[in-house]
C-alpha cells in the first residue's frame, strides 16, 4: 500500500501543472479484465511466436486454433468496462490539469469513460477502416461484436483470404477492417502524441511496460522539453529509471487516491489550476 506521503507528493507535483499528458498501456487495460498477452499465463506464453510477431503470427502458425483464440480475446474486451483508473483521467481533465491521453490500449475504454482527448497509437478496434478509400467509421459495440462473432464462427482455421472475403463493406464497395495496429504496421497519431510529449509539463506513465516504441519514446521526449515523470506501475518497468516518483501498484487504486488529494490541496486554495 503507497503510503499517505507518496501521494500527497504526487498530488503536489501535479498541482503545480497546467498541461498533463497520460501515457497508458496495456496495464491499465488489464485493470479492466483484458489480458495483457506479455503477462505469466497470458497468450504469449503458449504462443511463443506471439511476442515478437503478435496474434497474426500466432494464427498463422496455428491456423486451426485461430477461431478458439479469437473469440477468447473477443470475450475479454466484451466484458470490460471502464476502471476507477480511466475515471480518475477523466476526473483530471475537468479540474484543469490533463489536456491530453496517449493510449498504446486499442479497446476504446479511455473514450467510453469520457476523456474527450485520446490519441491511440495501435489504433481504435471499435473503428473500421475501409482498404479502398480509407473512411474510418466507429461501430457501437453490439453490432461490432456481432459482426465479429459471425465471422468467426464461419471460420474453421485462419486464412487470411477467407477474412477478407467475410469484411464487412463500405459504401465505396471495398472491404473494411479493424483500424487496431497489427505488428510491423505504423503506429497512429504519431505526431499528435510527440507534440503533447514535447508541450507537457507533467506525463503520467501508467501500466505501460515501456519496451514497445515508439510509445517507449514519448516520456524521454517530455522529460527533454521539461517535464516532470510519474510513473504508476504494478512492478518496476524500463522506464522507472528515469521517473521523478515511481508509485508501486494499480492505477485504478492509486490515481483517484491522487485526485482525492488534489481537491484537498484545491479547496485549501494553495496552488489553484488555471483552466
Ligand atoms: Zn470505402
């Protein structure tokens, strides 16, 4: 358990700011039931080749085991709601403090929370993207998930052809996929997440590993341009080296303790935010 000190000492570092950045990962995610595959038991460890090569490579390999292995992940995401961590960002953002949240997450949760700043750099699931003239629509959930049910209790094992050919259609007449970043594909909203990297007086690190770039990137960006690094992480990662306060634990217990005290520093008037 953090103590009382370490978050009136977060509380106060963040009381000072003006312009919070968020860079959440897989963690957070977690938190809301959605397997982290890097984890003990998670994917990865049955799937080696999943690592390095992500779930694409894993059905590749394993073609017959793909439908099990997908609608495991599709139940995962169907469950999950948003945790008292993607509410304490949101809860931020109306006192003033954060602008913005950089997500590695693709599962939608910071939105459905209500953060109205969110760049997703592996992507949205939620959003289809069509091949042909590049439209980007978001689905509601029921329909998204039924779609994705159909299509996989048709498949017996992975083709990639026999997925293309059950793509659901954009009035163009091309074929629409999942706009989540699959491994080796470019990262999304790059540019908009170095630019609140550099702007930011303040990044909070959240259940991010730290390993997967250029996200891994972003809190040495910031640090650069000035600001200072919280990191709340389950266990030490690659980037608690170089963090200002390195908070040990959930991001769902620690960050609304955090928001806690800063109403009390914010209604003793000590350093009031401009909003
Ligand atoms: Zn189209």
């Amino acid at each position: 358990m953090i103590s009382h000190e370490m978050i009136d000492k977060a509380a106060r570092l963040i009381s000072g700011c003006k312009r919070v950045t968020a860079l959440s990962g897989a963690g957070v995610s977690a938190e809301s039931g959605i397997s982290t595959y890097r984890d003990a038991g998670g994917l990865w460890d049955r799937y080696p080749e999943g690592s390095s090569g992500g779930i694409l490579a894993v059905m590749t390999n394993h073609p017959e085991d793909a439908p099990q292995i997908l609608m495991g992940f599709l139940e995962g995401i169907k469950k999950a709601k948003p945790n008292p961590g993607h509410r304490a960002l949101v809860d931020l953002e109306e006192m003033g403090y954060l602008r913005a949240v950089i997500t590695q997450n693709v599962d939608n949760l910071h939105r459905e929370a209500g953060s109205s700043q969110v760049f997703e750099m592996h992507g949205n699931l939620y959003r289809l993207r069509c091949l042909k003239c590049n439209k980007k629509e978001i689905m509601g959930r029921e329909p998204y998930f039924k779609m994705l049910e159909e299509l996989i209790n048709k498949m017996t094992r992975f083709s990639l052809e026999e997925i293309a050919s059950n793509l659901p259609s954009c009035s163009c007449g091309g074929s629409a996929r999942p706009d989540a970043v699959a491994f080796g594909e470019p990262v999304q909203d790059l540019p908009e997440a170095m630019a609140e990297a550099k702007a930011c007086d303040l990044m909070l690190i959240l259940g991010t590993s730290g390993v997967v770039y250029p996200a891994a990137s972003l809190p040495g960006v910031a640090q650069s341009g000035g600001a200072k690094l919280i990191e709340i992480n389950p266990q030490q990662s690659a980037l608690t080296g170089r963090c200002d306060l390195f908070l040990e634990g959930k991001t769902g217990e620690i960050l609304p303790r955090i928001v806690s005290s800063l109403r009390e520093i914010q209604g003793k008037n000590i350093i009031p935010p401009e909003s």
